[in-house]
C-alpha cells in the first residue's frame, strides 16, 4: 500500500547516518490549496530537487505530504521536508506539521461555472528541525474561488516554530499567499500552477517572499506529475529552486468496500 511505503520511506531517511546541521533552517512557506479527500482516500504528494539558499545547496529527498480523508468535510495532513545539504554531508529538516483542514462553507454557481470555498487548516508543529525542541503551531484561514478553468486559493494566518536550543527562542511569523491553477484542457489534464508567499517574521529571523510557477500533467484522476521552479526576493528565503513532483491517490481496499 502507498502508505505504508510512504512511511517506510520516512522511517529510513530518519535513520540515514547523516550530522544535523547546527544552524536552523527557516522553511520557506507554501500555500496550501482547498482540496479535501473523501473519506478513507490517502494521497501522498512527493517533490524531489535542488534548492540554492542565500549560501548553500540543498537537495529535498523528499518534501512529503500525506492528506488522509476522515470526513466529507475534513482531511488529516502530515507535511515534512529532509534535505541534505553542500557539501552534502549532513541534513537540514524541516519541522513535521500534523494538521487538520476542515471546509467551512462551499458555494457553486452552475450556471456561470463559478465556486466560492471557505476553510482552516491547522495543527501542531512538531521540533524535527536541527536544534528545535518541543512543539509549536501554525495555522491558516483558506478562501478558495474557482471560475471555470482557473482556480484561486488565498492563504493567510500564523506559525510558532518550537523552540530553539540555540538562543532559546521561538521563531514566530505571520504568512501569506496565493495557490493558482489553470487547466489548459477541459479534463485538466494539463495545467499550469503558481504561487506567491509572503513571510514576516516578528522574530529574529529576516522574511521571506517567494514565487513559484510550473507545469503540471495529471493523465488519470488519481495521478500526476509535475515540474516546479522557484525563486527568492529577500535575504530570510532561498534563492532559486526546481522541484519535480510526484503525487498519487488511494483508496484503501476497506473504504472501496464501504463506497
């Protein structure tokens, strides 16, 4: 099953011999989008490429993420990211975001092919960061507007990192941006993706504003393949990036029964 190779995957990258690197990485922020999975379907979303920081590279093996349906209208999440940094002798991870998402309101208008969406995702941040500890919080107000082939999706809210061994602090900012998608068919089997996000931290840490575009092709329903590249404006976010993603939907063979 995907999950469970998922998390096989995860366990191993844990235990791989590699240093933690001593200084903490601040995550650059991705706008989330308000897809929710039906109830019992498990999607794992991977990205695998290079990053360049405003010093080093870094390599993602992987970005993860597993939404897993539990209600109609509520998704449990797992975001993580490993790297492993220049010169590659030692990791650089993101905190584990656990989190639910929950849609709040849904509207359609069938006749002018339009859609207006509201909800929240939020949850616990769990120190997996070099030199964090404990837990900390983030969370997002969602407000999603589709209109025929294009769809919108603005983000807005706040995040706690755990805390920092290194000076005792938490970093502490409030986040923003936008999730865009065209479909370039009927079908969506091609689209092309965007994104824009803002961080300003009230911290130490120097913020961050990224944008983001590539192509996506989703040959079935349940599949799709894309390719990311990304860059940075301001000293806090990384510089330039290509990412290829790989994301797969499941449905376990106890909810098929039960559909």
């Amino acid at each position: 099953m995907l999950s469970r190779a998922c998390a096989a995957v995860v366990a191993t990258l844990m235990t791989l011999p590699l240093a933690a690197s001593a200084r903490p990485l601040r995550p650059r922020f991705e706008p989330s989008d308000m897809e929710l999975e039906e109830p019992g379907v498990v999607e794992a979303d991977l990205q695998f490429g290079v990053i360049q920081s405003r010093g080093p590279y870094r390599v993602i093996v992987p970005d993860i993420e597993i939404d897993v349906g539990v209600w109609d209208n509520m998704e449990l999440d797992l975001d993580w990211t490993y790297s492993i940094e220049q010169p590659f002798d030692h990791t650089v991870n993101d905190n584990i975001w656990v989190s639910l998402k929950f849609g709040l309101l849904d509207l359609h208008d069938q006749r002018r092919g339009t859609a207006w969406a509201l909800g929240v995702q939020l949850g616990p941040r769990l120190a997996a960061a070099p030199g964090a500890s404990g837990a900390g919080f983030e969370a997002l107000v969602l407000v999603a507007h589709e209109r025929r082939r294009a769809h919108l999706v603005f983000n807005a809210g706040g995040v706690i990192e755990p805390r920092q061994r290194d000076g005792d602090y938490r970093p502490l900012a409030f986040e923003a941006g936008v999730d865009f998608a065209y479909d370039l068919d009927d079908r969506g089997v091609w689209s092309v993706t965007a994104s824009f996000a803002a961080v300003h931290f009230v911290s130490i840490d120097p913020d961050q504003i990224m944008m983001a575009a590539g192509l996506a092709w989703s040959p079935r329903p349940w599949l799709s393949l894309s390719a990311t590249g990304l860059i940075g404006f301001l000293d806090g976010g990384d510089r330039v990036g290509i990412l290829i993603g790989y994301s797969q939907k499941l449905t376990p063979p106890i909810a098929r029964a039960g559909r």
